[in-house]
C-alpha cells in the first residue's frame, strides 16, 4: 500500500460525532469527486466514485448516517489499467440527490428559480474550526494524493474549478499552510511542498499514523544529510591538506636541490627538515614539534616563505 493510500485510510477511521463535520467531509468529496446526472424534469442522480474501499465505505456511512437512506455501492474494473477495483455509491432517488447535493451546497436554486452548481466552498459549511479540519479531511479523500517521503514531499488536491482552488488555498491558510496553486492539463493542482506544510496538513486532518511516519523518514533522511555533509567536508579537507602537504615537499625537494637547505633560515630550515620526515603531518602537529612549538599560523606562514623561495627559483630558471 502505497503511503498516500495508507494515509486515506487511516481518516476513513476517524468517528465523527458532529453531523455538521459528516456534511462538510462529504461535501468536499462531492465536490471534488462527485457526478451529477441530470435527465428530465429536472431530476438529477449521484454518484461518488474512488478506487480505495476505505473510502467508498466512509462515504456509504457518512450518507446512510446524515440521511438514513441506503446509497448503492457497485465495483468494476478501471477502464485504463484494468487493475484496480473502481467503487462507485451512487443514490439514485432524484429527491435524495436533490437534498443531499443542496445541503453540500454542491447546487442552489439561482434567481431565475432554476438549478445552478456553486462555483467554491461554501461558507456556512466551515463556520466551525472542527468543520474546517473536516472538509480539508474530504477534499484529500477525494482527488488528494502524497509522494512517498523517502523521495520527496508533496501533497496535492485537484480541482476542475479556479475559484474552488482559491477557496482551498484560503481554508489551508487557516492552520497556516503555505499552499500554491498551479493549472495542469485543464485542472487547478493545489500543492503543498515543505515537509513541515505536510506535517500541518496530516496533523490537521488526523492522520496522525501517517504523520508520525512521515517525521520519522524526515529524521532518517536529515541525519543521512547531514552525515553525508560532514563526510564530504572531512573529505575536501583531507584532499586539500593531503595536496598542500605535497606541494610544500615538492618545493622543499626543489630548493634543496638548487641552493641547499643550508643556506635556509634557521626558522626556514628547521620547518623545511620536520615536512620533508613527516609528510602526514598536519600543521597543528609540525607547530608542537619545534622548539619552542608555535601555532597552525605560524607554521603556514613559514611553508608560504618556502613555496615563494620555490617559485622565484622556478622564474629564474635555475632548476
């Protein structure tokens, strides 16, 4: 099971005391997921469809409990990849579709008296911080997704509708949720990118399994980085010191052969000999062994007088 799945079925698990937090989870489903089928004399019928049967249940059982009627619920095999189940409830009494879809406030009755499809979210619908948790819970069991966090994060819900999607955007910025809303082959994608986003989200809707899980891979993952970065920086420092170290023998080799490390400075001489013995030195070790020792500067500022002796010797041409 993927984690989006997993997800999803975890909320379909939540009991919902409140029939105002039912309507508004069911409501955001319709929206996002529902079909509305009209034929004469103004009668419609509906139809929720998903692929997960946690859900298909939740909403067999969030319409049966709001409106004790009993929807039907059918299986088939998806079209496309001829894999997966496909559910569909459906609730075929045009008067039952009628209300429930006027209650979702899905259609109203416009002002020339005849039927009209609301165009976002409904405001009495989430008037109550539980009933907001609630639709953000059904909008992600309709169209909503979540790549798996071992290799990225990010959240989706899908809309056909622009104004719905602004909608979206407003309720996430309600827990303070920085979503973005992009259009993608017709539809309006609201996203969500930051792991900490997603976190809010899950805690928000419920899924407190799947949050749980999604802070632990982030640990994983965090501590995996950062031991990779301490490992990269250990091992830039080590080539630059293993490169220095050579470049300095190279150079002491090339002064002695051209003038002699005699003709050195004591302070130069005494340096030059301690590099050429123990190449795997680093600075710190070369300080502590002169007499008397001297610091990590002290030792560099000394190579540094050695690498320009090296080099006027190398413009000079006395190699």
């Amino acid at each position: 099971m993927s984690f989006s799945s997993s997800a999803k079925s975890e909320l379909c698990r939540i009991r919902l005391k409140e029939s105002c937090c039912r309507l508004a989870e069911l409501a955001a489903f319709i929206y996002l997921n529902g079909t509305i089928l009209f034929s004469g004399n103004g009668k419609v019928r509906l139809y929720l469809t998903t692929e997960n049967v946690a859900v298909a249940r939740r909403m067999f059982m969030l319409i049966r409990n709001l409106y004790s009627i009993h929807p039907g619920i059918y299986v088939r095999k998806n079209r496309r990849l001829r894999k997966n189940n496909v559910y569909m409830v459906s609730v075929l009494q045009p008067d039952q579709a009628e209300k429930i879809l006027k209650d979702a406030h899905v259609l109203y009755t416009n002002e020339v008296n005849s039927t009209d499809i609301y165009t976002g979210i409904y405001c009495r619908l989430i008037e109550k911080e539980c009933c907001k948790r609630a639709y953000l819970r059904g909008a992600f069991l309709a169209t909503g997704s979540i790549s798996d966090p071992r290799r990225t994060y990010h959240l989706e819900i899908t809309t056909r509708n622009q104004q719905y999607a602004m909608d979206l955007l407003e309720l996430m910025q309600c827990f303070d949720m920085r979503g973005k809303s992009i259009e993608r082959k017709g539809n309006y994608v609201v996203y969500l990118k930051e792991s900490e986003n997603i976190v809010y989200f899950l805690n928000v809707v419920g899924a407190h399994g799947a949050l749980l899980e999604l802070e632990n891979i982030r640990v994983r993952k965090d501590m995996r980085n950062s031991i990779n970065r301490l490992v990269n920086c250990e091992t830039a420092n080590l080539e630059k010191t293993v490169n220095a170290a050579l470049r300095h023998i190279e150079n002491i080799k090339l002064i002695d052969e051209c003038i002699g490390l005699n003709k050195l400075s004591p302070s130069l001489r005494e340096i030059a000999e301690l590099r050429l013995k123990y190449t795997d030195a680093s600075l710190k070790e070369l300080g502590e062994m002169l007499i008397p020792p001297i610091g990590k500067s002290g030792v560099n500022h000394r190579l540094r007088k050695l690498d320009r002796i090296a080099d006027d010797l190398r413009r000079k041409g006395e190699i």
